[in-house]
C-alpha cells in the first residue's frame, strides 16, 4: 500500500470545539515534534554547502552559507500541520524571507512555479504564488537554536500555510519552472497545492482516515 493510501484509510480524530479556529479539519494536536522524511539524514561539510537558484530566473546563483546569514534575517512564529494529521501550534523560526532572498540578489523569476530540491533528491512544487509571502522562510533556527539535523540542519523551507511536506529540510535547490510540475509525494498521490484549512491532503478520491502513523515514527 503506498503511503497516500495508508494515510487514507487511518481514522478521524474528534476535535476540540474550541480549536477549531487554529486547527484545521482531521488534525490532532501534538507538543512534540515528530520527524518524517524519506532516507537518511545528510551530513554536511558547510566549506562545500550551497544553495542553488536556478531555471526559469534572469541569473542563477549559487549561495555558499555565510551569504545567507549575511541577508535580513526574519523570526515568524506559526503553526505547522503535517498530512499524516498532527498539528504542533507556536513554533518560532528565524531564517531569510523567500521574498528577501529573491529581492537581495536581485534575481528576477520568468516563471510562476518552482520546484523545491532537498537532500537526498527530494522534491516539492509550489506556485511562486504561495512563496511570495511574508511567512515563507528559509530557516535555519527553531526557538532561537540551530535546527537538529533530523529537523533540516542547516536549512529548510518553512511555508506554513501549507502542509508540512511542502516545507522541505536540507533544502538545496530553487529552481523555477514553466509549468507546475509533480514533486515526490504529489507523485505520489498527495495533492498538488496542499492547504490543510481545505483539507488538499490527496489527489483524487478520498477514503477514510488516520491511523497516528506520525506517533511511531522519531521525535526530536
Ligand atoms: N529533504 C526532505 N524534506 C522533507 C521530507 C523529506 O523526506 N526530505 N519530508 C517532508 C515531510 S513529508 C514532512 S511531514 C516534513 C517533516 O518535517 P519534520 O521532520 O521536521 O517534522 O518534512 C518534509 N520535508
Ligand atoms: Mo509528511
């Protein structure tokens, strides 16, 4: 069974009345912070690390880490809710704004997607749409310490409007297309956009749900 369809046919958790709000339909609410990725964690030596804008742009770049620290830095405090049905309220990041980074250098998009490239050969698309935000960040720091490597040490996308895989760790690449194009779990049977207030959660029909396939795996 692939992933989708096991997340699919977990069951429905009952939603505090009063959270409503915040909490978007099918979500529970957690205070730890699982960990949920495809392969290994990256090891990284930060002499060789970069950060590459490229694809449909007027000039690529490519950034080495200490460009980025060099940028206006931005702290957000947001809510994140992941597809496998956890939400975790208040967590505070600091990083470079995605619209900062594009307006520092002076990169200019031809296009109105883009891809995500993070270690190893993952992939998220997102409309440039939903980047062009001011709580869209690069982050490097959670609650005012480096990210863990589990968590995406030493960057990772957070869009937080969305569902938590559309923020990818260890990102390396940006990478601006023509046409919105799959990434690795919209390949897979998640949806193409991902808002968790609509519930995006899959492509095509929707089956019932969880099973807290997110309470089994790490936190950190
Ligand atoms: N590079 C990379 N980024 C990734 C993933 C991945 O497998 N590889 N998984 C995504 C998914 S499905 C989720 S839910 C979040 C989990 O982030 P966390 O481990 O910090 O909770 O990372 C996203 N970013
Ligand atoms: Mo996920």
């Amino acid at each position: 069974m692939s992933k989708a369809e096991r997340i699919k046919r977990t069951r429905v958790p009952v939603v505090d009345p009063s959270l409503v709000e915040r909490l978007p339909p099918g979500q529970v609410l957690t205070e730890r912070f699982p960990v949920l990725h495809e392969g290994e964690v990256p090891v990284y030596d930060m002499a060789t690390w970069t950060l590459k804008i490229f694809g449909q742009v007027d000039k690529e770049i490519t950034l080495h880490y200490e460009d980025l620290l060099k940028l206006p830095q931005t702290t957000i405090t947001r809510d994140i809710h992941c597809v496998t049905r956890w939400s975790r309220f208040d967590n505070t990041f600091t990083g470079v704004r995605f619209i900062d980074l594009i307006k520092e250098l002076g990169v200019t998009p031809k296009s109105g997607y883009v891809m995500l490239h993070g270690d190893y050969d993952y992939t998220t698309n997102l409309a440039l749409s939903d980047l062009d935000r001011e709580d869209v960040l690069l982050a490097h720091s959670l609650d005012g310490e480096p990210l863990t490597a589990k968590h995406g040490y030493p960057l990772r996308f957070i869009v937080p409007h969305l569902y938590f895989w559309k923020s990818v760790k260890w990102v390396r690449g940006i990478e601006f297309i023509d046409e919105n194009q799959p990434g690795f779990w919209e390949q897979n049977g998640f949806h193409m956009n991902g808002d968790p207030f609509q519930e995006e959660r899959f492509s095509g029909e929707d089956l019932e749900i969880p099973e807290d396939e997110w309470e089994k795996k790490d936190f950190d």
